[in-house]
C-alpha cells in the first residue's frame, strides 16, 4: 500500500506544482506566501516574530490556509474534470487513494510552512540581529513544528470529508471561505499595528502568568483526538461506489 500512496502523492504535488494556477497551488501560490509570512511579515513585526509567543498563531493557521486552499480540489476537483472514474477504476486501494490525497496536501501545506518558518527567521537575523544571532526559543520551535503539522493534518481531514461529497471545487471551497477571511485578516494585520500597541499588548500578555508550555501540550493533544476522530470519519465514509453517483 505504501508504494500506491507514494503514487498518489507524487500525482497531486505534480499538479499542484505544475498544473494548479493562481493560489490553488503552483509557484504562484508558493512565492505569494513565501513573501508575505517569510518576508513581509517579519519585518513588519522584528524580533518579535520569533521570540513571542503570539508567533504561534501565525503558524498554527498558516499551514490550514495553505492546504485549505488545494485539499477542496482532491476529489471534488477530479469529479469536474471527469478524471474521478478513472481514479477510482484503478488497482489502488481506497485507502491509498484517501491517504496519498490527504498526505499530498498536507506535505504541500506544511513544507511550505516550514520554508516561511526558516525564511522568517532568516530574514529576521538580516534586518535586527545587531551581531548577534537571533533563534526560536526551544518550545516555540517545538510548538511551530508540531503544531503547524497537526493543523495542516486537520485541513486536510476536514477538507477532504468536504470534497467527497461537493459536486463542484468552488462548493467545497465555500466551506472553509468563511474560515479563511475571519482567521486571515486579524493575524495579518496585527503586526500592521502600531509600535507602541504591540508593545502594550506584549506588556499585558507578559503580566498575565500564563504556563505557555500546558496550554501548548493541551492544544496537541486535543489536535490528535480531534485528527484520530475526523481520519477515522473519513475512511469510513470513503466508498468507490458512492463517489462516483454523487
């Protein structure tokens, strides 16, 4: 099974790189959030952008609208372009094709996370290192990495469940369009803010005794049931036959 999940893999992140215009993917989409969470973003935000803890927000969503914006055209996507019979008329298993779906855009939406992660960082040490080099604190790093692979995960579970079922890309898309335009705005213009608002916000989260570290642990946990639950839904749900009539 592992070799079919491996196909299916390569197919997806073959479109997407190749085939996918706009931000749906493609090296549109790659340089366009390369650049702003790389690039933009931290130099509007400084140092901060790696030492706070707020970082983490950014990274936590980062990796949902990634693969929220390509997971809606796994299956829904296939059944437009009339290709979905032909997938499913092949040897592969259905769980090679659910996995190898699910498993494309989720190393689409969490490698290109982690690209921004060392971009930003980069891009922090150039602009206000002042000789000295500047890093994520350890659980900062850790919550990054762990994190923004459980969310890119939960995508794609949820948007999966959702493709199987839409008729059409933009049905499902719709879905997580609300999402998308509620979580996006605030993150983004947060470090828009002004300096000394920022610096005040900083103070009062400072002040505030908060176990970062228990809440981040709670946060994981919670994400792994909640990602067991929606996987565990979606294999039971996925069935050749009822793909194809719907």
């Amino acid at each position: 099974m592992i070799e079919d999940v491996i196909t299916i893999i390569w197919k997806e992140i073959r479109e997407l790189l190749l085939h996918r215009g706009r931000f749906r993917g493609g090296w549109t989409g790659l340089l366009f959030f390369a650049a702003i969470f790389g690039i933009f973003m931290p130099l509007q935000s400084g140092a901060d952008w790696i030492k706070s803890p707020i970082g983490l927000l950014y990274w936590a969503w980062v990796p949902f609208l990634l693969v929220s914006g390509v997971v809606a055209d796994s299956f829904a996507g296939e059944r437009e372009r009339h290709t979905l019979e032909t997938l499913l008329a092949s040897c592969l298993s259905d769980r090679a094709i659910l996995f190898g779906k699910m498993a494309a855009s989720i190393l689409y939406g969490w490698g290109l996370t982690m690209t921004c992660v060392v971009l930003g960082l980069i891009t922090t040490n150039i602009a206000y290192a002042k000789g000295h080099l500047l890093f994520y604190p350890a659980m900062i790093g850790i919550g990054i990495v762990v994190l923004s692979f459980l969310i890119a995960t939960l995508s794609s579970a949820l948007g999966v469940l959702v493709s199987l079922r839409a008729s059409t890309v933009r049905q499902a898309q719709q879905t997580f369009s609300i999402a998308f335009f509620v979580l996006f705005i605030p993150l983004f213009l947060i470090p828009m803010l002004p300096e000394t608002w920022r610096i005040k916000m900083l103070t009062v989260l400072s002040g505030i005794n908060i176990n970062y570290q228990a809440i981040l642990i709670l946060v994981v946990t919670l994400l792994i049931i909640l990602n067991i639950a929606i996987i565990s839904i979606a294999m039971a749900r996925f069935r050749r036959t009822r793909l194809i009539f719907v």
